[in-house]
C-alpha cells in the first residue's frame, strides 16, 4: 500500500519519513514443530517501519507477528530475504542491532522478590549502564510511568499494568532509537492499556523514538501510525488504519433486534449465517458485516431495525482474514445445528453472595461485597487489577475460603462443603493450565475420569470434546505445542466434560487472536442458552457487552452492578457517539480514585 504524507493518530499529527528504521525485504523464516514437521512462519514478508512512527501488527495466532520481532533484535535469523535496522543487516551485525533497540517480550522478566527500584538497577547493570546515567535516567522513566511512588515495593506486589510499566521502564533505560513490543497490554486493564499507549505516543513525539508493535486488541491497531495485517506467515496488508477500513466498504451494517430477542442471541445467529463476515455486539446494537444479502433472503434479520454504517477497522481486518481464509463467517454452529435451543431465563438463584468479606492480615480484598446470579445468566465480574475481582472470583470457584460473609453456589454452601460444589462447576483458568507434556487425548482422558466418568459415557464425552472443538487432528500432538486458539478449545472441553451447572471463566481470552475470541463467545452463548450459568472476567470491555448483568469492583468494593445497558450510562462518550462500556469503566474508577483523593486531602 502506498505511503501517506500523514496521519492523525490518537489526537497527534505524525508526519512521514522515508527513512526506514526496519525494512523487511522477502522474509521466509521456516521452524521445525516437534521432532519432524517443518513449517513456514513467514512466507516473502516485505514492509517497512518509518522513523518516529507507530506501526503495528495485527493476525492470529501463528500468523508470525513474534517471528518477525525477534529477527528485528536478532534473535532469530531470516532463513531467505533480509532484515535491516537502521541500516544494518541484523544476520551480519547482530550486536550493533541489539545495541540500539530495546525489545519488550510478551513475558517479560521481571524479578519478583526485588523491589522496583533493585529491578531498574539489575537491569541497568545488564545493559552496562553506569551508576551515574542510571540516576539520571530513572527520575524521568519514573514520572513517565508513575511509579515514583512505589520505588521500594516489591515487583511481585505490583499490579499487571504496573508491572508492565516497570517492564517498560526498563527496556528503555538503555536510550534505544527502537522499540519492538511484543502484546505489551496482555491480561491488563483498560485504564493501564490506556496508560502504555500514552508513555508510547509521548516517547514518540519527544525522543523520536520508532515503535513496532503486535497487539491482539484492534482498537490499539487503531492508534498505530501504520499497520500490517498477518495471516499464516503472510502480509495481506499494510498501511494507514484508514486503508484497512476501506476493505469493508458498503458492508457495515447495524442490526437492532426485536423486543423477543437477546442482543447476544441475534448476534450468534448472524455470525454463522452464509454471507456474512463478522458479526460483534457495539452498544444495542449488533455490529455485523455482510459479503451479500444472505442476511436479509434468510429471515434472520426478520422484525430487526438495520442500516448501514461506516467501517471501521475491525471490520476490514475481519474482512482481509475471511479473503485469504476463502470463506465467509467461519464459525461451525454448536452440534450441527444452525443455533443453539434456548432455554428461558430462569428466576432460579444458582449463585448467591452476601456480605463477602476476604482479609489478609490487615489487608481486606474483598469487603462486604453482595451479588446474584440467576441460571442461564451470563455474569461479568470486571475491575482494574488489584481491584479484587480475581480474590471474589477464587472464592466462588472454592479455591479460596472465605473470612466472612455467604456465599453459596448450586445449593451449596462453599464455606463447609467446597469439595462437593466443585463437582457442579467448570474452571477455564486465565493461563493454559492443562498438562503441556500430555496429549490431547490424554488431557480428555484425565479430566474425564477426574469428574467421575467411566466407560460409555467417558467415551461418549470425549468423543464430543473431540468433535465439537475439532481437536481430532491435533489428538497426538502434546496440549503445550498447540496453537493459543487451540489449547484454549482444549481448555474449554475439559471444563465441560461433565457436563457442569456453572461455568467460570478467569481472563479466557487473554492473549488471544480476534478470529478466536468469536469463536470462544459463540460457544459460551450457546451454552447460556441452555441453561449454563456463566461467571466470567475479562479486560476485553467489548466482551462484557455479552454479559446479561456484570459489577465492576476496585479496592474490594462493588462501585456498579447492572444490565449492559444501565452501566453504559454511566459514561461519557465523546461527542457525537454513545458511552460504551469501556467509557462507563474508566469514568466509574477515576470517580472512585478521585473522591479517594479528595477524602485524603
């Protein structure tokens, strides 16, 4: 795609330069998968990052976005075509390379037992920096980060946007002119997100530093300068955000469903329906992209109030993927069928919690906290880290008892017989959690007879897991091996093998690729269709649009409990467009953090 002159990106003027600071020329880069297989990460990728700019890059899972940033910092080499970074061939000069640019991998190595002062210190050491330019660095990498405040606090007692601030933090410490970040806002909050794109839109227009970055969440696309869209080891795009959009021209449409019918519901009927190539919930409204009038021939959108809309560039990103898939929507329906039985809202309280109290010697995690949760309810439990969501949400799993308060979940009372309560739940854990070095199989088998199953119906329930995620092919290979997609299917399988009342979600989609998070949400609608009780947390703010109720939580406290709907309300959407809940989400806590402020003054 053609350059352009500029770009307004995130309220900032980003004007272009010719210079490239990383070229990629042809790039093929093969691995060996297991002992035998050998496969293509990248197939002729060729596309440039331009000095003082933002480019991102955006794909599924494997489709080779980490590949290509480690062979910018020379930790892998291209097996055909080249790398250059500032000029530079990386396979010939790999330390000159690594002198200039600071890489920031998806996990990266904070030591948790030191303070965050010892952490920038460690690392200082690491890049050779003096005693003298680390004290001269670190005061401004601080302000930048706001972590002034907690120099002396361990890095394990921070929360996942801090971490990754201090993680940030210390790549930079090394004054490099290029930043590569690997999925830097994995598994973090919104406000934190928002955070981290400011440091790097600031570092940007002050240092004229270069940024490439990969990212699972397209509305960070969005704030790139330029972005490369990735798909099994090939481009199949690249350019202004804009230039992607324009992929789904004359296809964006807005559906509102009728009175009888559930937002979510209409929406898993669009997205397996032939001819249409993306279908999300936005507000009221379903979101959905149409290749032809399938739609509207099949009666799906029968009683619902459409009209056209202006892409964005998720849709056009949905829209390159279907292409070089050859397929429209490409999510199977549930067991053959073309939506799944619905079964009616049941007034049936299957979770009940009042006045929950957790304490850590001083420390209250949760306090007082009070909720229910009806069957067939899809329930979202959202916050900031730290806010204690994922402490309300390990006690309702029985993972962790209780220090007052009730709490009961199917009948049972959790704080005397935790053990037969779990005998009635499904666990997704926000890390795959699984036995990596068992197979699939061996995973199903496992968790099959650990729930009790035996003979037919062990046999039959594996049989379905197999079938109803497609992880025949993949039956062999080890769970660890699998792609991220992949072993979040396994995941899902294991926790339903028997067939449970109640279903928890801890962060499920963290890290994952959008074609996958679809997927994943059609499955838990179908599921809460038919009587399933879903409890689920998530950072994704557009995927609490498919919850029934949620409450969002900081310090312990519930600060708003409601229908998507109620909680939209209450936030402050910019001019001309409807709060969304991301909206209502950073209002609700900076209203929170600044009343707590006032009471401190």
């Amino acid at each position: 795609m053609a350059t352009e002159a500029a770009s307004q990106t995130s309220g900032m003027e980003y004007h272009h330069s010719t210079e490239p600071v990383i070229l990629y020329e042809g790039v093929t880069k093969h691995f060996t998968r297991g002992k035998r297989e050998i496969f293509t990460a990248l197939e002729g990728i060729s596309f440039r990052v331009e000095k003082g700019s933002v480019t991102g890059m955006v794909g599924p899972d494997g489709a080779g976005k980490t590949t290509l940033i480690r062979l910018a910092c020379g930790l892998l080499f291209a097996d055909e075509g080249s790398v250059r970074v500032r000029g530079w061939n990386v396979s010939d000069h790999p330390q000159q390379v690594q002198s200039r640019v600071g890489y920031m991998p998806q996990k990266f190595g904070l030591y948790e037992d030191l303070t965050v002062q010892e952490n920038l210190d460690l690392y200082g050491d690491l890049h050779g920096i003096t005693g003298e330019q680390l004290a001269e660095r670190t005061p401004a990498l601080m302000q930048m980060t706001g972590l002034g405040r907690f120099m002396d606090r361990l890095a394990g007692r921070l929360s996942g946007g801090m971490k990754q601030k201090l993680g940030l933090a210390c790549t930079l410490l090394s004054s490099p002119d290029v930043l590569l970040l690997d999925e830097p806002t994995v598994g973090v909050d919104p406000l934190s997100r928002r955070d981290l794109w400011e440091i790097i839109h600031q570092l940007v227009a002050d240092q004229g530093l270069s940024v490439l970055v990969s990212t699972s969440y397209l509305d960070e696309a969005e704030r790139c300068h330029r972005v490369a869209v990735l798909h099994h080891g090939r481009l199949l795009g690249e350019g202004p955000p804009s230039r992607v959009s324009e992929a789904a021209a004359g296809g964006s449409w807005l559906a509102e469903p009728p009175a009888s019918l559930k937002l979510r519901q209409l929406q898993s009927r669009l997205i397996t329906s032939p001819g249409i190539v993306d279908a999300t919930l936005e507000g009221k409204r379903v979101r959905f992209v149409a290749s032809d009038h399938t739609p509207w021939e099949s009666g799906i959108l029968e009683n619902a109030t459409c009209h056209e809309t202006s892409p964005r560039f998720e849709d056009g990103f949905m829209v390159l993927l279907r292409r070089a898939a050859g397929t429209g929507a490409s999510i199977p329906a549930a067991d053959g069928e073309k939506t799944p039985t619905v079964v009616e809202s049941s007034p049936e309280v299957v979770v009940e919690v009042r006045d929950l109290v957790r304490q850590f010697g001083t420390f209250y995690a949760v306090k007082n906290v009070n909720f229910q949760v009806r069957r067939g309810e899809i329930f979202g439990l959202l916050g900031p880290n730290g806010a204690g969501k994922s402490t309300t949400f390990r006690m309702l799993c029985g993972l962790l008892p209780a220090s007052s308060g009730t709490l009961r979940v199917a009948g049972v009372d959790l704080r005397h017989a935790r053990a037969s309560a779990r005998q009635r739940m499904g666990y997704v854990a926000q890390k795959f959690s699984l036995y990596g070095q068992q197979t699939v199989m061996e995973n199903l088998e496992f968790f099959a007879g650990a729930y009790g199953l035996r003979r037919e119906r062990k046999n039959r329930r594996i049989q379905w897991a197999l079938d109803q995620f497609e992880l025949q092919k993949h039956v062999n290979l080890p769970s660890g091996e699998l792609p991220g997609g992949y072993k979040q299917r396994l995941a899902m399988a294991c926790a339903l093998m028997h067939e449970p009342e109640i279903l928890f979600l801890d962060e499920p989609t963290s890290g994952v690729d959008p074609i996958a998070r679809r997927e994943f949400w059609y499955r838990i609608n179908g599921l809460a269709d038919g009587g399933v009780t879903v409890i689920v947390t998530t950072h994704f703010m557009e995927e609490a649009e498919y919850c029934d109720r949620m409450v969002i939580m900081l310090d312990g406290e519930i600060l708003a409990e409601g229908a998507p709907s109620e909680i939209r309300q209450l936030g402050h959407g910019p001019e001309g467009r409807e709060p969304t809940i991301e909206d209502a989400f950073i209002a609700i806590v900076e209203d929170f953090q600044a009343a707590k402020a006032r009471e401190a003054a």
